[in-house]
C-alpha cells in the first residue's frame, strides 16, 4: 500500500508539503500461512513502512517496524503469536476510528491515545465465542527481558451485525506506569455509521510526576454520499486532570471517493485546537502535520491519493 | 537487477577492488499498475539500491532511495507521480550517455553534471505530442516544506527513427541556485550510434562565492561489433569559467557482451584528468574508483557481469 | 524463513526473554538462476536478517546482510561468484553441526569458531570430482581493496553415502593473522548421526599480543525418535594454549518436533561453563543468551517455532 499526499498546513509557519502516509501509513510486506492440519496453521506476518515522500524507512528506521511475527493458529482454540505486533489495545482503537488512525483522526493528532506495536510480545487471540465474542490478550517479555520495557494489553470485543463494542486495556512498565482504559462502539444506520468513544488514561507519558492524566472522548459519522464516495466528520477532546493548559480538541471534516477496491482519492480538512500546555499537530498515518509550538492551534487541507497492493 | 565487477584502480594509491554497480546500480524493487477504466491506471514504484559486494543500502543508506512514488497515469492526459522520483534532466541525461550513467561516463564520474533523484517531488509527465514530442516537468514541495530543499526541473525530447533530442533543465534552491542547462542528442547510423551533449551549470556545488560554473561537453560512440557484443568509447570535458584549476577531462573504452538479453559481461577501462583543484575519480552507477587527491589522474580497467532479474 | 523462542536463561541475572532466530536465523530472501544454455547459468542471491522480536535487521544492520551475491554457473566447470558470501570454513562447519550453528551449538555460543560472512569475496566453487569429492576457495579483495580486512579460506570435503569429512582453512589478515584449520566429519548410522570435529585456532581475536591459541572439539549425536521427532546432543571444548582461565566447555540436550517439512517446533536446553577469563553465553542463530561476567556460566532452557517460506 502506498499514500501519498499534498498537504497545505498552518501552525507555527504556513505552507505546502508533500507527506507519505494520510489514511493509512505506506507498506510493503509478506504474509503467509501454512496448513499444518488439523484445523492448525503456521501464520507469519513481516511488514514494512515506508516514507513514499523520501523513501525512507518510518517506525523510527526499524526496517520491519510495522509488523513482525510468527505463530500458531487453531480454529478451534485460537492463535498464539509472537514477535512485534500490534496491541489489543490498537486493534479495540483502529475498529472504532472512522479515519483508521490516519490523518483526520485523534490516534494520529494524539489527541486520543493508543500503543500501536509492542516488541518481544506474545499473543493470544481467542476463538469466536458464540459468534459475537472475540478478544485478545499480549504480554510483553521486554527487550532482552528488561523490566522496564514489558507491557501488557487485552481486548475483548462484541460484533453483532450493524452494532459492535470494544473494550481494551494497556499498561507500560514507564517510571508512572502507563494505564489506558477504553470502551468504545459503532452502529451502521447505513445512511450513517456512527462511532463514539471513551477513554481514561493513567500517567500519558510515563515520566515521574508529569501530572498527566485525563480523559479522552470522540465521536465520528461516516455518510455515504454515493456509490463511491463518503463524507467523513470527527471530534476528539482531551481533558486533563489536576494540570492547567494541557486540554486540547480536534475537529475533521473530509470526502473520500474510490476510483476502485483499492485505489482512492481524499480531501480531508483538520484543526486541532491547542491548550496553552499542548503543541498536537494534524499528523497522517504517519505523515507530519505542520509544526506548532505550545498553544498554537494547527491546520491542514490534504489532498491525497492511496493504493493498495 | 545486480551487477559487481573487479577493479584495477589507480589514483593516489593502486589496486584491485570488489564492487558493485558498475554499468547499473544493483538493485531490486517493486513495481505495478491497476487500470481504473477509461484509460485511467494508478502506478507506482519502489527501488532499493544495494551494495552488493558488502550487503548494504546505497543512497545513503535510504532503504527505498532509488525511487519510491505513487501517482496515475492516462494515456490521453499523462502522468501525475509524486514521491522520491528520477529529475526530468536525469532522464534526459541517461537517454544521452552511452554509458547509460554507469562506469566510463561522465554523469559516474562527476565530470558532466546532473541531479539524479528529488525527494518530496510531484511530477507531470506530458502525453505524446504527435508521435515525436515528449517531456515531463517537476516540482519538489522541499523536506517539510523547507524552502532550501525545494528544486525544479524540466525535460522536452524529440524522437523520431534513429534520431533523438533532449533539453533539460533543472534548478535546485542551494545557497546559491543551482542551474543546469542541457542540449544533447543521438543518431544511430546503425554500423555507429553517436551521442554528443553540451550543458551549461550555474554554481555546481551551491555554496557562496564557490566560482564554480562551468560548461561541460561529452561525445560518445557505441560500435556493435557482433550480434552480442558492442565497443563504447567516450569523452567528456568539463571547463570552468571564473577560476584556474577546476577543468576535469574523461576518456573511455569499454566492451560489453550480451550472454542473453537479461545477462551481459562487460571490460571497460577509462580514465580521469583531474585539474589542480579537481578529485573526479573514476566511479561506477554505484561503485567506487580508486581515491585521488586534488590534481592526481585517476584510471580504473573494471571486469564486471550485470544480470537483470 | 522466521524463528521465534521464548528462553528462561540463567548468567548474570535469571529471566524470561523473547529472542528470534534459535535453531536458524529469521532471513527473507530473492535467489534466482538464468539458464544462459551451454551448462551455464547465471546466479544470484540476496537475503536480509530480521530479528522477528523487534523487527530490527540482524548482522549489526546491514540489511542485505546475509548473503548478496552474483555470478555464473557451469556444471562442468564449477561456479563462480562475487559479493558478500559464506566463507567456505562456514560451510564446512555448519556441514559438521547438527544444530546447524543455532542454539545448543559451539558456533552460536563461540566456543568453537568459524567465519560466517565474508564482503567483497570471489568464491571459486569446484564442479564435483568423481562424485564424492567437492570444494571451494575464496578470496576477498577487502573492503575497497583494503589490506586489513582481506581475507582467504578453503574447503575440501568427501561426501559418500552415510560418510561425509572435511578438511577446511580460513585466514584473515587482522593485526595478528587469524587461521582457522578444522577437520570435522560425520556418518549416519540411522539410529544415530555422530558428528566430531577438531579444529586448531591461531590468533582468536587477531588482536596483538593477546595469547589467543586454542584447540576446539566437539562430538555431538542427532537420534531419530519418531517419524517426526529427534533428539539432539551435544558437547563443545575449547582448550587455550598459553593462557589460563580462557577455556570453555559447553553441553547442550535438545528435542526437535516436526510439524510439516516447514514448520517444527523445538525444546533445547544449554549450558556453557566458562572459564575464569571468558563470557560466552548461550546464543542461538542470531538470537542472544542470558548475559554473563567473566567466569559466570550460562544456561538456557528455549522452547521455539521456526517456519521456512
């Protein structure tokens, strides 16, 4: 999958940029799946961001940065994986974001929070329990078994035709621990699909008496405005706790059309409002919004194309 | 694609080498297209360049720094691309080397002048203008935005039987602007295929008050001299206007061997006349010359084999 | 191919980690030939080490690190390649290794040696001699044709039905020349596969003056349990000459369980006592050991999944 876009951004300065990454972050990869029998499959997955702006690597250059991982998967009694992978936690946040973590959405701004990728985790993914039950649950060994590193998650979540529902923790071993706490569920009306979430959040950053905590809601409609093209509104607020200036809000407003399965076009305009404490800006997936110093509000008008293959 | 050759260099110091990227930069990528109707494709591509005598990332280390970009294509409109894309004047520059910018010619060499690659560019590739004109123009958006990384270039050909014209420019927003300005072209009288370019360069490395313009010109010839083999000769001259010292002259002979369309081997020896102020060194697409010294001639006879895959 | 274990090891400190790559190291790779008619072909190899924990590239981040080679082919006339390759003492000894130099093994622990990799190398490989006899020579012209990190190695070996041997060198010229001369072979007895090795290491560390001398031994036996599972044991001594404390001895009891011809699962249990001079730990393939001090011994109990793709 590549994403490319235009972006003409304010915050700090104002100006044109091209950025990698809007809806969804720029990839290539492998996956595969062996029939072991039995009901039971190998199942690997190894996966690789890419800046399609610079060609370089994203995930901080860890070339395999997306995904890596290998495992067991049974019908019957669920998967057991291994490797860097994506939290409970994530995958509770991406099912109810109608931009996907991309640009647009407060995963991306960071208005709302989530972990994307624990390394050196272990996975547990549960069978389908009555067929509108599903859940998982990842333990992080750390990195050469180091305290400080380990992390643990879980995800429990309830599909049942137009209405799903997610419930998810995550907790870091940072000097605070790290404690994210989420419900969150859609409904399709089909003329609108809505999605609201809520999230409480122990200790943001992890550093010793950073007085960050807070709560974070959102909620988001998709409309379908044609066979090909849907209209897409959002708003995400974080307010804090026992601190001053660290509240802020985002709010979107965006069209996509699809030229195919999987070829689209995008405009999606966004603004995060920043508290006197806050410097969020309007990122992609993993692209970069404009640069905003504290309590400078931040906007950006995309227009992007995305392609998968 | 991969290509590695042996090389008896001499410069400062004399010797024999392994590298890779002698007459092609190794290589391996990814490319595709979906046709979205009505003449209408989304196209991309991702190159990685590799070391192949040692494993590494050429470019810089830039994982995709070949080429990594995303865009459409229509036959009737042309293409809009944008990503990290070959510069219209590298194209123009490639379609006039014999050397096709490998070991033996100018643009390996530095003697001759061009700007291969532009990161945060968008590109507009023209149609086909009545079978015969062709050409592309692109705009670099600059890393963020930033102004001092912005660049801009252009490319119109003619190409009709055996007769083909290039004029290239480009300017990139160094301390001082960076311009070059090239006319080159070919004519294949089929027993000989002559290429000949002249280019005139405004502030070579950018820097202030560096007095580096200068003019450059290259003649070449490609000889086949059998159903699988060719001879190539070359030479390339770049004279410095404004300052002593700084005029480089390059001199080549080479002969390839075709052992199938997609492997070929190949024996080239050329060699650098460097000004008393020059270090030009004898490299390859990728690969390395022996090191010299401000005012020390460099000569290189390469072995090498190329296959494509 | 990925290679995932979970290992509770005891050094310094006792814990469970997360590592990749315990029986083999975690590689994706392209290998391709071209049939260029007359016996001959043309043959490359390019394959990347990935540490599936973390999604980081193994062999110190050289993504191409593996192997990335070109060259031609002749059935008759033996094979021969450029690049970064497998240096042919490697392939003597992972010929002599039933755990193929992963976890439980003297060459993933270091207490016996070999040269894995060696950049920019020509590899000479001799076509089969009377159907048992084979080999290959190979000299590295050093890193851009530096006298320091050349290199030279050999390997003869007989191979006829259940009896293999062989005899092979490697030499680099570090400060102090290390040569490496091992003699190790093999005979399936069906019930049981022994494997024995001898080799005579001078200049270890190729430091100056470090009295590094030793002499390594290694019995090891791989016993068929069931259609799918083997056990595997193994013993490794490496006896210093002209130095106290630096000799080490390592154990290692293992079960392998196939579960296709792609996927088996492992359960290996090692112990390396060190001397009053030497930390060697556990390694696997790539995968690290519980760290150690000088003097501590080390043990790791691994339960692993390794699939090839």
């Amino acid at each position: 999958l590549l994403d490319v876009y235009v972006q003409h951004g304010k915050g700090t300065a104002t100006g044109w940029a091209l950025q990698s990454g809007g809806q969804s972050g720029s990839r290539l990869g492998v996956r595969g799946s062996e029939d072991l029998g039995g009901g039971l499959s190998a199942v690997f997955t190894l996966e690789n961001g890419i800046a399609a702006d610079t060609g370089t690597v994203t995930q901080g250059g860890v070339f395999w940065g997306r995904q890596a991982f290998l495992g067991l998967s049974s019908k019957e009694w669920g998967a057991l994986t291994a490797g860097r992978q994506y939290s409970p936690h994530f995958f509770a946040s991406v099912a109810n974001d109608i931009f996907g973590t991309g640009v647009g959405g407060g995963f991306a701004s960071f208005v709302t929070t989530t972990v994307f990728r624990v390394d050196n985790s272990v996975t547990y993914e549960l069978p389908k329990i009555a067929g509108v039950l599903g859940g998982s649950v990842m333990q992080s060994a750390g990195e050469g078994g180091a305290a400080g590193t380990k992390a643990t998650s879980a995800h429990l979540r309830y599909a049942s035709g137009p209405a799903g529902l997610s419930l998810a923790y995550l907790q870091r071993n940072t000097v605070e621990k790290q404690k994210l706490l989420s419900l969150a569920g859609s409904y399709d009306f089909k003329v609108v699909k809505l999605v609201a979430g809520w999230q409480d959040v122990k200790n943001l950053t992890g550093a010793l008496g950073a007085a960050d905590d807070r709560r974070e809601v959102w909620l988001q409609a998709a409309i379908p405005v044609s066979a090909s093209g849907t209209v897409q509104l959002g708003a995400a607020q974080a307010k804090a706790s026992g601190a001053t200036g660290k509240d802020a809000k985002q709010w979107t407003a965006g069209y996509s059309h699809a030229l195919s399965k999987r070829t689209n076009l995008y405009a999606i305009y966004t603004q995060v409002d920043n508290g006197t404490a806050t410097n969020y800006t309007t990122g992609g997936a993993t692209g970069a919004g404009p640069a905003v110093t504290a309590g400078v509000d931040a906007t950006a008008l995309t227009f992007g194309v995305r392609h998968s293959f």
